[in-house]
C-alpha cells in the first residue's frame, strides 16, 4: 500500500477513504506490530541459530473469510527454544500480535508472552514472563526468576496503569512484572510499549541462555506438564477466539490454536481442562447462572514493589 508513506506516521485511514476501499488494502494503523517481531528475531539470532519450524509448512499465511483482512505466521525452533511462533492479523479494524516463545521442557524458564489488540480507539495488552510454576505460593521459583526483574516491572506499571478486572484464573499464569494494560491508541504509547517489549524479550533471552539444562527426568516432567496445563488453559480459554472464528470460521480458527498457536497441548499431556481447573468450571457454572462477573477480578495490580501477591492466595495448582 504506497499511500501509506504519503500519509502522516501513526495515523488511520479512514475508513471511507475511496482509494482505500477500491485497493482492498490494510488502513495504515497507528501501528505496524512487524517491527516488534523483526526486533525478537533479530535478537533472538544474536543468541541463538533459530531454525524454522515444521509448523511454518502448513501455517504461514491466510486470507480473512471477507478477504479484507490477513493473518501471517512465522514459526521457529531452537536449541533450548520448543517453539518461538508469531501471528500478525491486519485487517481494516485491527491489529493483532500474539507472539509466545516456549522453551524446552528442561528448562524451567518463564514462557515470554506479548499479546496486543489494537482497534481504532483501544488497545488490550498483555505482557509478560509467564512463569511457568507457581509464583504466588513458591518463593523459591519467583525468587530465581523475578526478584531480579522487579525494577523493570515497577518502571512500566507506572507507564501502564492496571488494565481492570480479569478472568481471575488468569493470574495465576501472570508473573508480578505483567504489564496487563489498556489504552487508547496514541503514537507515544506505542513507542513505550515497543521499548517494554524490547527491554522483556531482552530479559528473557538471557534468562534462556544462562538457564541450567534439567537433567533429573521427575523435574522434567514437571516442567513439562505445567506448559501442557498452560496450554490446555490457553487454547481453552484465549479472548481472542471469538476474533479469529469470525476472521477465518471455527474449523480454521480452531486449527489454528490447537495446531499453531497452543502446538502442543494435544502431544504433551493427556489431562483435560477439567483434570487442570475443576475450580474454574464450577465457578463459570455460577457466572452463567447468576449473569454476573464472579469470574473477573483484580480491580487493580495484585502485586506490591516487592512483588509480593496482595490478593488472596487461592490457587489451583
Ligand atoms: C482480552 N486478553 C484479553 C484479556 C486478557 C487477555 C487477560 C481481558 C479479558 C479477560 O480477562 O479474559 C490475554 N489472558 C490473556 C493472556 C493470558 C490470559 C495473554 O490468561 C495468558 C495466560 N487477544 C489475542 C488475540 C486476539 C485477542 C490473538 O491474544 C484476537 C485475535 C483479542 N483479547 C482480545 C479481545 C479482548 C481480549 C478482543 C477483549 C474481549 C474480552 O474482554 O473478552
């Protein structure tokens, strides 16, 4: 689309614009989430040789049903690397980043999340070293991991204020550095989040690669079976779903998560939803009974500066 260069930087075409609607191109977004997977990429071949994954075959690139909107992916492996994946959606409303990297299951390292949706006036944002065992009852695991990353959490939760109540079960899979925002679009935000997304996989490249390889098989399996329980929660649960049905229809969409997004969650383990979150069903039961929001919570940050958890301590691990 070469009226993108003619435009002003950051801004959205509207809508209506003749051209546009003629060309059938992607409204020039305040933001273009391409760089921020150029960047990982980038840095992560700093570290490491990434090599491509056999996921990338049969997912790199597909057409929204209204043939309006377009969804590219890209898929890598590496040496203590599981999957590295991305997915980009752009269409005339949104743009989308789901960009999660999975370590090996000898590795005890917390699995780097961005999640961004952009619509014309908000942005929903999530990002995070999800940790991969429970930091709100094991101090040893939020001691190896976080306490170091403290100061870079706190400098971006006074950028980005709280996002609000979340499906409560949501926290346990957040680390006390998440950045769980909410904001309308503006150019300056986008430059922060950028830079946050920056310093995180920074962080977490180098946890990844000063990470002692498991060798004990107990704590391999452990390791293990908490992303396959990530993964049941995430291909069950993503909000993003109902999006991508709509984009591409349930089978597509469907494969997509199971296959691509959430690769995995049908090899690595054979517990279902249930045998992970009894607790969730029972209380979504309810919500649906009673029409209210018992699920969500967490008005504001459930962390103080020292990253200690301030909401109550129930977890279903
Ligand atoms: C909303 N996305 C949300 C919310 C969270 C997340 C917490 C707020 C609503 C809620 O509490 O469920 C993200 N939740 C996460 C993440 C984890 C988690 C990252 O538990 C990890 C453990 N989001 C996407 C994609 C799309 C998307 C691919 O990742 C679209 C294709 C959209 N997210 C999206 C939309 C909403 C949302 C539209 C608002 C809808 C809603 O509130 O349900």
């Amino acid at each position: 689309c070469l009226q993108h260069t003619l435009l002003p930087p950051l801004t959205i075409i509207p809508t209506s614009t003749p051209n546009w609607r003629r060309s059938n191109c992607i409204p020039s977004f305040s933001v273009s989430y391409h760089n921020f997977v150029q960047f990982a990429l980038d840095e992560t071949r700093r570290h490491t040789h990434l090599i491509p994954s056999p996921l990338q075959e049969k997912f790199s690139f597909m057409n929204s049903k209204d043939g309006k909107g377009r969804l590219s992916m890209l898929s890598f492996e590496a040496a203590s690397i599981r999957l590295l994946r991305s997915l980009l959606i752009e269409t005339e409303t949104m743009q989308v980043l789901d960009f999660t990297v999975f370590p090996k299951a000898e590795y005890d390292v917390p699995i780097f999340c961005a999640n961004f949706f952009t619509s014309a006036k908000t942005n929903i944002v999530v990002l995070d070293l999800n940790p991969l065992h429970d930091i709100i009852n094991q101090y040893e695991y939020k001691e190896k991991y976080f306490k170091s990353l403290l100061p870079l959490g706190l400098k971006y939760a006074e950028l980005f204020p709280w996002g609000g109540k979340l499906t409560s079960e949501s926290i346990n899979f957040f680390s006390p550095i998440v950045i769980w925002t909410k904001f309308t679009s503006s150019p300056q935000q986008y430059d922060i989040l950028f830079s946050a997304f920056r310093d995180y996989y920074k962080v977490w490249l180098e946890l990844i690669c000063k990470a002692d390889k498991e060798t004990d098989e107990s704590l391999i399996f452990h390791n293990l079976e908490a992303q396959h329980r990530y993964l049941t929660w995430r291909s069950e649960k993503d909000p993003g779903q109902g999006v991508l049905k709509k984009l591409i229809g349930d089978t597509l969409a469907k494969d997509l998560l199971r296959n691509f997004l959430f690769n995995g969650v049908d090899e690595l383990g054979r517990k279902t939803f249930n045998d992970y979150f009894p607790h969730y069903c029972t209380e979504e039961e309810i919500v649906k009974k009673k029409g209210n929001i018992v699920g969500k919570s967490f008005e504001n940050r459930p962390w103080n500066a020292r990253g200690e958890f301030l909401g109550n301590r129930f977890s279903n691990w």
